[in-house]
C-alpha cells in the first residue's frame, strides 16, 4: 500500500497534537486551469498553507502571482522542490508529467496529490506507488466522483447487499462534439490517449469504486480517430481545436472482464454522431440494480418492482467535489486518516483504460495481469 502511515487511533491523535497551529505547506506543479480550481478549494481547508507553484509557462506563473498571492514560483519544478521543501505536492500537470512530477516531489519527502488520470500507463502508476512506498509518504489520486454524493449512495447500496452479485455495468462518457481546445489533450505523446483516458476514467473510477473495485483479468476494445485530425466549420462550444496535432482517439468502446465474473462497458468519445452527450453509468445485478444519474436503485419488492430515490442528497457540484478530495488528501497528510483514492485505486483504472488501448491496437482480448 502507497499509504504507508500508521493508522491507530492513537498514533492520529499524536500527529493532530503535532501538527496544533501547523500548517500543510502545500505547492502545485502545474499551474494551469485546474490548479485554480484546487486553489479555491484548498481556501476553504485552513491547514494548508499554499507556499510554491511551478509551471514551465512564465504567463501561468504570472497569474499565480496576481491572482493568488504566491511569491514563490518557479519554471523548474525540482529546484521548487530542493529549495521550498513543501510538505506536499499536488501535480496538475499534462497526463505525461504525472509520474515523474510524483516520483520527483516523494522523493523529495513531499506527499502527493496528482491529478487525473494517474499516469500514461499502470507501469508508470506502479513506479509511483513503489516510490510513496519507499519514501514512506501518502499518494492519493485526484478522483473527485467517488466522493459524489450519489455514487457514495450507491456503493452504500452495493456494500448493504442490495445489488447482489454483480453482472453488468455500462459506463458512458461522451461528448458529441467536445475536443478541448487549450492544452495538450489532443497529444497522445503528452496525454496517453484520448477521450478514453481524459473523461472516460471519471466514470470508470466512480463506476468500478460502487462495484466494489473488483480485480480487471481482461479488456478487448477499439477506438477510432475520424473528427478531431481535420479542421471542422461546425458550430460547437469548443471550436478551433488543434486539429494538426490532433493524434488521439475521437471514440472508444472497450468490455472489461473481472475476476468477480462481472463485465463492464465503456463507451467515450471527445467527438461522435450522437443525439447528445451523456455522463452515466448503469448496473445489473443478480438482487438490484441501479443508475447514476438519477441516482435510482431498481428492485423487486413486495410483488412489485420498485424504483427507490433518495428523500435528500446534498449538492454534488465541482467545487465542492474538489475541496471533499482535497479534503481527505490533507486529513491522510497531517491525521494519518485512510486515503479514500490511494495510488491502488489508480492503478486499478489505469489498467481497464490500458487494455482497451491495447486490446484495440492488437485487434483482440487481451489479458490484464
Ligand atoms: N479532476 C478533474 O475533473 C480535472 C479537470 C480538468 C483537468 N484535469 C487534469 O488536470 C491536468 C491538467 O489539466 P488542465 O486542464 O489544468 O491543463 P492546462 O493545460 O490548463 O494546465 C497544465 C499546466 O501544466 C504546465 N506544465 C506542463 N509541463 C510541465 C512541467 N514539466 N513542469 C511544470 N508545469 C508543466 C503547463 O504549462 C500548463 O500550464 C490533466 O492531467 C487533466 O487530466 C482534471
């Protein structure tokens, strides 16, 4: 386990006494679109004290310094490292730079936070993890969903029993004509793929953590390129994307088999005919079932088949989903409470994201280990 703290009771008490009028001294690696999102959440987490941030970009640093204060900023994110020292990282940089990003500020004896997808790859993932080890510090993954309040009802449906055993799952992520046009998601040297490990893994995460995060054994999937490399004069909320450098995926489909006997489906895309975008998941199980959106649980009861809603759910909006994520990432940091998405969880996704990618790259199933 990437969380290596000790977790008794006691040994949490001693670390919230140690840490009495302390802060997190928290610096970002990355400081694009969404480090101001994790910004404005980290304002409402008074432990943390946000001491650094680096980007390679001087525009970015310059709105740190405007917008938010921070003094000490940095183009190289290993010199930040040496001379700032920070209690912990979170790394909002491009997919490609996660892992390094990660290995670089634990082995500097930070904790890390990192963004979305994990990493590339799981090889990367578990270089991550075998460093938080060694370096004895938390790695938690920046997966907000899990903390939605109605994919917690859910898995709270799952673990009550109320599913049964598992069969199906079918998770849609897709967008009938949204390629994002800032950044570098349309490099697969950069990203490690398209839609598949961009939007599709939020999903993936929230629908594989209500499963009970069963074991991936096997992925067959394809995905194709077709929009998103040629210009486009269609209408849409994000025109003018890169389209010269476009070299990942519009739309992928993939089935994952589980060592639970369980399957899931997955279908993403930045760019499809479709009626409309979609941000679900739905699930089959042997006693009950369920969708996401709206949260619904589908049973049989007294004769009837029965669709049960919940009387009250809070709010799940981005921003709360931030300040939750980040929340527990500080909580894991200064009180030793358990990461709810540790390096593990990542991994896990990864590697269902991983054998879609190559099971459509060798043009069958292939085995995830
Ligand atoms: N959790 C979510 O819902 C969510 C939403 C959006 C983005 N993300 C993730 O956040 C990450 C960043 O996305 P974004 O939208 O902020 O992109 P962005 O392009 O706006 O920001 C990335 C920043 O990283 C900087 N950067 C690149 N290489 C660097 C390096 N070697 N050292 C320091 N800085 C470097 C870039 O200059 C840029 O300013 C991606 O992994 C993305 O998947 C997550």
């Amino acid at each position: 386990m990437a969380d290596t703290g000790v977790s008794t009771e006691s040994f949490a008490a001693e670390k919230k006494q140690e840490f009495q009028g302390k802060k997190l001294r928290m610096a970002i690696i990355g400081c694009g679109g969404i480090s101001e999102t994790q910004i404005r959440a980290l304002g409402a987490i008074p432990e943390v004290e946000l001491v650094a941030g680096a980007d390679l970009k001087p525009d970015r640093l310059e709105v740190m310094k405007s917008r938010y204060g921070l003094k000490a900023l940095y183009r190289d994110y290993h010199r930040m490292l040496k001379e700032v020292r920070p209690d912990a990282v979170t790394v909002c940089t491009p997919n490609g730079v996660h892992a390094p990003a990660t290995i670089a500020a634990l082995q500097a004896g930070a904790h890390v936070i990192t963004e979305k997808p994990m990493a590339m790859n799981p090889r990367q993932c578990q270089a991550m993890i075998d460093a938080a080890k060694k370096a004895r510090r938390k790695l938690c993954v920046g997966f907000q969903y899990r903390y939605h309040p109605a994919t917690q009802m859910l898995r709270r449906a799952r673990d009550a029993g109320m599913f049964g055993r598992i069969m199906f799952v079918k998770c849609l992520a897709l967008r009938r004509r949204g390629i994002p046009n800032w950044g570098v998601f349309g490099q697969k040297r950069l990203q490690g793929g398209g839609p598949m490990i961009d939007i599709g893994v939020h999903v993936l995460e929230m629908a594989h953590y209500v499963m009970g995060s069963p074991k991936p054994i096997a992925a067959t999937g394809k995905v194709w390129t077709y929009l998103g490399n040629q210009p486009s004069s269609v209408v849409s909320a994000w025109p003018n994307w890169d389209w010269k450098t476009y070299t990942v995926e519009d739309l992928a489909v993939g089935h994952i088999r589980f060592d639970t006997g369980a399957v899931l489906q997955i279908e993403s895309s930045f760019a499809a005919h479709i009626e409309r975008d979609q941000w679900n998941f739905t699930l089959v199980g042997e006693k009950g079932g369920c969708t996401w959106d709206p949260p619904t649980i589908f049973t049989d009861q007294a004769g009837t088949m029965t669709n049960t809603t919940a009387a009250f759910l809070p709010k799940g909006d981005f921003a709360v989903l931030f300040e939750m994520k980040l929340r527990n990432f500080v909580d894991a940091c200064l009180y030793h409470k358990p990461l709810e998405a540790p390096g593990e969880a990542g991994i896990a996704v990864q590697k269902i994201i991983d054998g879609v990618y190559r099971a459509s790259q060798a043009n069958r199933e292939v085995t995830i280990n």
